[in-house]
C-alpha cells in the first residue's frame, strides 16, 4: 500500500474490509480471555498472543498507566412535553447525556432530535411510575446535540443509576443488560463521568493486576472521561481538517510524580488504551517540555500521523472502527501501512472487533 503523505492523508486511507460477524456483541465469559496481536511498531512484525501474556511482555521498572474513568449510565428515555403545558405528554425521546455543562447542566445526544425544540420540558419516568428527572432544552446544536438543565434532585447520580441505561455503542445491536453494568466497566473504574467505556481496560482482572506488581511493573492512574467524540463520526475528507470535541482529564500529584520519575530514569511509560495516551500527551504538550503537574483540564488533541510522542513508548488498545480518530491515533503511534497489516491478519485469523473484542500491544 502506497503511503499517500501525512499532508494529503484522506479519512478513507484508515478503511478496512471488516466482516460484520466479528464485531464482538457480548464480552467473553472470563475477562482476561481475550486474544492478543502483538506487533512491533519498529520492524512491523506481529504474532498471536493472548491477553494473559501481558505481564510476560512487559518488564520490571515499566511504568502502566490506567485511566479509572467510570462509565455512568447516560442513556435515558424521557417523555416530551411542551413547556409548561398541561396536556397529556407526547412521545418518547431517546437522551444520551455525553458532558456535565455546569450546575445541572448536560450536553446530549436526542433522538429523534428534529422534534425537540428549545425549551421543550423532558420528564424522565421512574420505573414503577412517578418522575425521577426533568429537564428543559436550553440551546440546539448539530446532529441532534442539545443542553439541557436538569431541574434539582437530591442525589443526581443516584437517579441515574435508578433510570438510564448503559451506554453501549451504536455496533453493539442488542439492547443493554444487567450484566452490561458490570462488564462494560474496569475493574478498576473509580472517577464517575465517562459515556463509554476506555475499553483496552476491560480485559484486566484484578489477578492481572496483582501478577504485574509482583513483576515489578508499576501502575499509575490517570482520568480521562470519554465523551462525545466516541460516538460523532468524521465528518470531513481530509485528516488534516479533523478536529475533535473536548474531554475532561484529571492529573493527580502521584501519577504526575510517577510519569517524572519514569521519564527522568529511562523507563518505558506503557498506556493501557487511547484515552491514555490522549492525556498523558496532552499534558506532555501543555508543560512545554517541563515535568508534569497535578492539575485538571479538557483537551481536544487529536493525534494522527506525523505526531511526536514525548511520553508514551509502549500501548495496549482495543481494535477500532474503519476512519475513526482512533485508528489514526494508532496508525501516528506504529504506522500507518504496519498497522492496516495487522489489522487484515487479525481479521484474515478472526480476531474479536471493537469495545467487548480482542486487543494489541504495541511496542
């Protein structure tokens, strides 16, 4: 495959043929069961693995990074009525809240969006009758996004879990279940916020865990929630024009601590998933090349080829979606034409595809 130039790389130089059948509907029973392409992003070499090889793959003084965004359940169902109109509602409304916007206040996904006008009230039913949540649309954007402002309740998050739903990807054609709540979640999920899961964390288990410390591998956490940029297709021809909505990341003082220390003795920083590798370099570049700080931000860094990593030399991620920011983000990390090789051989050798599929390390 001929390599067009960073400059003139098109969103459809990062297809892929991918059978439908592969895309992972439910996730295996075991989490830590899942298979393993391992490449090497110098050579282009790969070989079949499997996930309970991590440790073996990583060395003593290896610094793994998680981000512990946990995944909300942000999709709702509401029941549409005119502003303060008295008449029996009508329709149901698909809501999928994807960022806080202030007090009370989220930024969502509304289907069918064309029905909902500014400033429209959404009643969000309990399930054994009586209303759990309203809202009033305060502003209208593209594609269906609107804000909205949540009418107080005493304990919010509570009412979601009570409510909504998880929120699996638009691949995944089966509604959410209980289990779901769970297994699209880490186990080491801890800051609430993320409208997806970072999924290359979903294979680890708290074994997994446990037998990379006892190798000597460090693990620092970082949060990252995922928020609508998952779930908005690229809408533009060319990757230079591509520009993503921003994230909210959290830096503590002991991952800012570990990432300096790591970087000033020669170890190797290992990103477990594409969110980690977004805020890590995200922060590399907003320090101007100093060590990093304790601090909280949004970023919008969109990493495709020609990127300079400062930080990250070793990633563990998911299989992602034909032209997505995702694959670009990997393809900058081990190349473009090595990756798309890899990505035909995982599916010429059946490999499981996106959120609940198989994953890679690349180093």
């Amino acid at each position: 495959m001929r390599d067009p130039g960073i400059e003139n790389l098109r969103v459809e130089d990062f297809g892929f043929d991918l059978p439908e059948e592969l895309i992972a509907q439910r996730p295996l029973e075991e989490r830590g069961a899942s298979r393993m392409l391992v490449l090497d992003r110098a050579s282009g070499a790969f070989r079949d693995a499997h996930f309970v090889d991590l440790p073996s793959l990583l060395r003593a003084g290896d610094l793994l990074v998680l981000n512990d965004s946990r995944v909300i359940p942000a999709r709702l169902f509401a029941r549409r009525t005119m502003r303060r109109d008295k008449e029996k509602p009508t329709g149901r409304i698909e809501v999928l809240l994807t960022e806080p916007a202030g007090r009370n206040k989220w930024r969502a996904l509304v289907r069918p969006g064309r029905k909902v006008a500014i400033g429209e009230r959404l009643v969000f039913p309990e399930p054994g009758g009586g209303i759990a949540l309203e809202a009033e649309v305060l502003e209208r954007g593209e594609y269906g996004e609107r804000l909205l402002e949540f009418a107080p309740v005493a304990d919010f998050f509570a009412a979601l879990e009570r409510v909504g739903h998880i929120p699996l990807p638009p691949y995944i054609h089966r509604p959410d279940a209980d289990a779901d709540r769970e297994r699209y979640q880490t186990v080491f999920a801890r800051e609430r916020g993320s409208v997806a899961a970072p999924t290359a964390g979903l294979h680890f288990t708290a074994e997994t865990l446990a037998e990379l410390a006892a190798r000597g591998v460090e693990l620092a956490r970082i949060t990252l929630h995922v928020g609508l940029g998952t779930f908005a297709p690229l809408r533009v021809e060319r990757v230079k024009d591509v520009r993503l909505h921003h994230e909210h990341y959290m830096l503590s003082e002991l991952a800012a601590d570990a990432v300096n220390r790591a970087v000033r003795e020669g170890r190797r920083i290992v990103a477990v998933g594409t969110t980690v590798v977004r805020t890590l370099e995200a922060a590399a570049r907003d320090s101007g090349g100093r060590e990093l700080t304790a601090h909280s931000g949004v970023t919008d860094i969109f990493i495709s080829p020609g990127f300079e990593f400062r930080l990250v030399s070793a990633l563990l991620t998911n299989f992602h979606l034909p032209e997505s920011s995702l694959l670009m983000l990997v393809s900058a990390f081990a190349g473009r034409e090595r990756v798309l090789a890899a990505y035909r051989h995982a599916v010429e050798a059946r490999y499981r595809f996106f959120s609940y599929g198989d994953c890679m390390f690349i180093a």
